[in-house]
C-alpha cells in the first residue's frame, strides 16, 4: 500500500472527530436552551430527550470527537516515554497525554469499573421521582445536572472508546461488558417507568382533554431513553465484539500481558543484583 492511502484516511478520520465533536457541542447546546429546556418542564419525554442527550449523546459525541489538542488538554506532539513511563522529550505534557501514558503502563481494571459504577450511580440519582420533580421546580438545577452527566459520561466513554491520545484500558470484552450493563440500567429505569401504572414524576401537568395524557407521556419518555440509549451503546457493543472474535488474541489484552512481563522481569533483574 502506498503512503498516500494511510494520509487520505488519517485526513477523512480527522475530518469526521470534527464533526462528531461540533455536533456533541450543539447537542449540549440545544439541550440547555428553549425550545428544549422549557418544554422539558410540561412534558415527561421531552425531558427524556434532554436526560439522554446530557447522560449518552454528547459525551459519546466528544469523546469520539477527541478534539483534546485543540481544546488545550493534549500536547500538540505526543511525548516521548521510556520503558518506565517517565516523560523524556517530545512535546508538552498536557492532562490527556498523562492519562495516556497512565493508561498504557498501568490499565487497572478497577479504575474502569469504578468508572462504570460511577456513571450508573449517577443515572439513576438523576431519573429518582424527587430529583426530578425538583428539577420541574427549579430550571437552575438543570445546569448542575448537565455538568454532573457530562463529565461523568465523559469519563465513562473514555472507556470504551479510542478517543487520541486515550485509548481504553481494558481490553475488548470488558468493553462490551460494561457498555452493555450500562445500557441495560437506562432500559431498566425506562421500562420502570413506562410499566409504572401510575406517573413517577408528579413535576409534569398533564389535564384531561389538552395536550398528551399521562400514559402516552410515559410511553414516548420509555421509548425515547431506550432508541437513544441502544443507538449509542450498541455499536460499541457489536464493533468490540466483531473485533474481538475475528482475532485469536486480543492486541490490547497481548499489549497489557507484554507489559506486565517486561515489569517483572525488570524487578527480577533488579532484586538478582542486589
């Protein structure tokens, strides 16, 4: 293959994060402003729309984005590591090129799935009946909201996504895994409240003979957290799973295991000369 070919679709692939970013962005944007946010507060979907944009749209949209560099939080270059970690030229270390470098040297599976934890924790604080309610009553506490299911989300699809110069610290199937369990909570608090006979959340007017009835309300949020949700989460789950059944090794897992060798023969090597 000539080099021309590798550049082009470097070009294209940068080309797409762009895109994929500055739709995250407008995503957040329209979220947070009318006519989104005030119908948000008289109708229970239209605020399910606004809970998976904030919680699954934008932060799966910035970080497949990854536009670190530009924002400040990547160096331009990519630093230069010696086997040990330690940064020993290259550009300016930025916070995503030394979690790169974390990432690569130490992929702690407990990190991850605290992460994950974390991300459902706060999914389901932000769909509990008073929580919203108050956010019905208090259109401030939106703000709050969007910053909290961003950065966690973020932080979740970090993940279970490249996005340069970060690359997931688990391999392959774990990635699956823990897309798929979070999606299943998103259904899980979906299905809760479609089944519900009753409504959840008392915040949301909903008179005889005007407008939606309660019913059909729930229904359409049930709908539109599970379309949304599935629409982000299952790509990962299937791309990771074709991936990783194609191949007779995983090249993360293989990377992981070469670097844990390389670590204990360097302590054997150092305690036999002592």
């Amino acid at each position: 293959m000539d080099e021309a070919a590798p550049k082009g679709a470097s070009a294209s692939q940068q080309r797409f994060r762009v895109f994929l970013f500055f739709l995250g962005v407008l995503t957040l944007i329209v979220s947070l402003v009318p006519p989104l946010s005030t119908e948000a507060r008289r109708y229970e979907f239209v605020e399910a729309i606004q809970f998976s944009f904030l919680a699954v749209v934008v932060p799966a949209l910035i970080v497949c984005g990854a536009q670190w560099r530009r924002l400040g939080l990547a160096g331009r270059e990519a630093p230069v590591v010696n086997d040990d970690g330690a940064v020993v030229g290259g550009g300016t270390t930025c916070l995503f090129d030394r979690m790169a470098i974390r990432r690569r040297f130490d992929p702690s599976s407990i990190s991850s799935f605290a992460v994950a934890i974390l991300y459902s924790a706060v999914i389901i604080v932000w769909r509990v009946p008073t929580v919203v309610d108050q956010l019905q009553r208090h259109p401030w506490i939106l703000w709050i909201e969007a910053v909290v299911l961003v950065g966690v989300g973020v932080a979740m699809w970090l993940e279970l996504v490249e996005s340069p110069p970060v690359i997931p610290r688990r391999p392959r199937p774990h990635r699956v895994a823990m897309a798929a369990v979070t999606m299943w909570v998103i259904w899980t608090m979906a299905y809760l409240v479609g089944l519900s006979g009753n409504s959840w959340y008392h915040g949301f007017d909903h008179l005889a003979g005007q407008g939606i009835s309660v019913s059909a309300d729930q229904q359409l949020s049930t709908g539109v957290m599970w379309l949304l949700s599935a629409a982000a989460f299952m790509p990962v789950v299937f791309w990771n799973l074709v991936q990783w059944l194609q191949q007779d090794e995983d090249p993360d897992d293989e990377l992981y295991r070469l670097i844990r060798q390389e670590r204990r023969g360097r302590t054997i090597d150092r305690s036999a000369g002592e």
